[in-house]
C-alpha cells in the first residue's frame, strides 16, 4: 500500500516507452494517471514532489484503500457494484484481511460473458465506477505522508514528467517538469553544490552522485522537451561537478561521496542497480548525452573509461547492471541525432517532433533551435549553421555529426530516421 516517488517515477517511464513501442492506448492511460496521481497527490506547493505516501491510515493497513462488497454497493448502486464487484474480484471473502484489495483476476471480456453483457457496456460501467469509486475514497481519512522532496528521486520523476509532456503532447505536464525543476535549482542548487533533502522550508545535507546524476538526467529530458538552454546548461555544471568531486581516477568510476562530503570509514562506491539505478549508471548515460549535445569529448571519454573497465562484470552479472547496458547500448549506438530548426510551437515544427517522439527511441538525442535564437547554435553544435529549408521548419538526422539531407517532410523524417 506504501507509494513511493520512485517506483512511479520508473512505473511512469516504463509505461510511456511501452506506449511508443506498442500504441497501446492502456499503458498511456497507466502512465497518465500515475503521473496525475503525483501532481495531485505527491506535489508540494513549490514545485517539489513528495517522497511517499504510508501504508497506514487511522492506524491500521491499507484502511484507506480497500473495499467489501457493502461498501461498493453504497458508491455505486447494486446494479454497477455487481459488475465492478465480478471484475475486480471482490468478493464477502476478501483477499486482505477479510476485505478486498482490487486486482483484474479475469479479462473484462470474461466478465461480461459472465453476466451476459456486451463487452462495451461493461465496459462503460467500469469506467464511471472508477470515477465514482475515486471520489468515494476521498472521503476517507487519508495516509500519513512524508513531505521531504529528495533530490535524486525529484530528479527520476521530473524526467518521467519532461518525457511525458513530449511524447503526449501534455503542456500540464510541461508546466509541472519546468517548476519542479525550476524549484530544484533554486532550492537544493546552492553555491555550486547539491543539498540532498529539503523539508520545512530549509535545504540540508550534502548530495550524493545519484542527486547530481538523476538532476542531470531529468533536466536533459526537459530540455528535449521545451528546449530552453538553462535547463541543459544546468545539466552540463552537474556533470563538470561530478567529474571534478566524485570522479575517482584510480577506478575509472565515481564515488557516491563527494570529495569535500564528512568523513567516513569507507568512501562507498556502489555500481549495481537497486529499487532505483545505480547512480553511476545513469552519470555515464547523462555524459554520453552531454557530449553528443554539447561536443565535448571529455564527458564520452570519461564514461567509455569506466564502461571498458566493467566490461567483465556487464557480461557476467546483467541483471544486476541493467542501466549500465543501456548506457552501452548508447555508446555503442547508433545515436539518432535529430536537429529542429523552427518554432517549437508551429505547426510545421510540431508534427516533425511529433515523428521524432512517436516511436521508442532510447538511443536518440534531440535539439531545436528557434530561427531567430542565436545562442543554441554556439551553445550546441549539432544545431549550428542549421536552417530553414524553404521558409519552413527543417530537420536535420545525424550520426557523429555527419547529416543526411535536411528535410521539412513528415514522412521523409520518417524515412531518415528508420535508416539509423
């Protein structure tokens, strides 16, 4: 019952790419409603997302969230509670202590035969149900919730909503990626360094990698999403941090500690994936981006190091460095290079973004620059000395750098990037 900002910040990510990949209108639904449940649930007043909500309400667990049979013929009417009841699996029994957690034990198809309904129409009594049931539990004394904003599980949910704001097209969701990184920089970001922890008005503790790494990481996934050079600008001083206060040049890897952080017995260093990836993982695939955008060598040269050296250990012991192959994978490529010039929110630009985004492409990296900004084009290179192609918004596909012919066509984009 317990709901951790991690688990659905990495549920919300998952179900997205299960979208791209499939178009399956129900991981869009999932991901969607996961993410409205953090906006309304798990986000601060300023911007920060919470880091959990109990198991426990009114001293006993999961009061708030489960059902008997009486209580969904009270929400619902007996008619609809029948159904919902069958397909849910509610039942005098219970699976949870006498009372009922709901599940999908049976395919709504089942369910209808069942009863001798269309599937539609059972359908339909599904949904207004669920509604109805929502607003029901609302009135219920509701969990305890743990009101610290943690930097680096901020940053695993910020980039869930960055990415989602893209794929979806959801601008509530761009607005809520941009103040909670917003409040992030201005809060936790202080004198160059990171603060871990932020309750009550009051930032605390030194970062660890996974706060710089996660930060980085969504603050990319921002900039692929609005394309406002801060938030990748940002992400480019949280690596040279990481490079300059937890590089361990020894090993070829970062510590989880800074250079400056209190002193311990033991400098921890810790490279497998847990209930949320290693942060050194997710460093490595934050440079790997970073040199691609930005044209600087040293961050590829310095994630290549530390893949080379753990190359045994990738082989021997996948599952245990599932972000550390996706960061090879990478690497090893190919990168699809996408540059945009056009104005972000035109039509011609939007339906080229919209070809780029569409499909699951983990191993892309995507600019834009805006015809008459001047800045992006120095700033990064795959954008400079780029322009329109016939007055309207262009695309350009690239690998290393080297373009193919720029296009403003839909189904030629299309076309270029299936050849990478």
């Amino acid at each position: 019952f317990e709901k951790m900002l991690y688990d659905n910040a990495q549920l919300a990510s998952l179900y997205l790419a299960a979208y791209q990949h499939t178009g399956a209108a129900h991981y869009r639904r999932i991901a969607e409603e996961t993410l409205d449940y953090v906006r309304r649930e798990m986000t601060g007043p300023e911007g920060g997302f919470y880091s959990s909500e109990d198991a426990d309400s009114e001293w006993e667990e999961g009061k708030f969230y489960v059902w008997t049979p009486e209580e969904l013929a009270a929400a619902l009417g007996q008619e609809d509670a029948a159904v919902v009841a069958r397909y849910y699996g509610v039942t005098a029994q219970g699976n949870f202590e006498g009372k009922n957690v709901l599940c999908i034990p049976r395919s709504l198809e089942e369910v209808a035969a069942e009863l001798d309904m269309a599937p539609q129409e059972a359908q339909a009594v599904v949904e207004r149900s669920r509604a109805r049931l929502l607003a029901a539990r609302g009135q219920r004394v509701r969990p305890g919730r743990d009101q610290k904003v943690l930097t680096a599980w901020n940053g695993l949910m910020l980039r869930a909503f960055a990415a989602a704001a893209a794929v979806l097209e959801r601008p509530d969701y761009r607005a809520t990626a941009q103040r909670n990184a917003a409040f992030l920089l201005e809060t936790m970001e202080q004198d160059g360094r990171l603060r871990r922890s932020y309750k009550d008005g009051q930032a605390r503790f030194n970062g660890y990698l996974e706060d710089y790494a996660f930060l980085a990481s969504g603050l990319l996934a921002l900039y692929e999403t609005d394309f406002d050079l801060r938030w990748l600008e940002a992400a480019r001083r949280l690596a040279d941090t990481m490079l300059a206060s937890f590089w361990d040049a020894r090993e070829q890897v970062f510590f989880d500690t800074s250079a400056d952080h209190e002193v311990l017995v033991a400098r921890p260093k810790n490279l497998f994936d847990h209930a949320i990836p290693s942060g050194n993982a997710v460093a490595l695939d934050v440079l790997l981006r970073l040199a691609v955008l930005t044209g600087e060598s040293v961050y590829a040269d310095r994630a290549v190091a530390a893949l080379q050296l753990r190359r045994d250990f990738l082989a021997e012991h996948p599952g245990g460095f599932g972000r550390w192959l996706c960061a090879l994978d990478f690497h090893l490529g190919p990168v699809q290079e996408v540059a945009i010039v056009g104005d972000p929110d035109a039509p011609d630009s939007r339906e080229l973004l919209q070809v780029v985004r569409r499909a699951y492409r983990p191993n892309a990296v995507l600019a834009l620059r805006h015809p008459e900004d001047t800045r992006s084009g120095a700033r990064v290179p795959l954008l400079a000395d780029r322009g329109l192609l016939e007055g309207r918004a262009t695309a350009y596909v690239c690998e290393h750098y080297a373009c193919q012919q720029p296009v403003n066509d839909p189904a030629a984009l299309a076309a270029q990037l299936a050849r990478i």
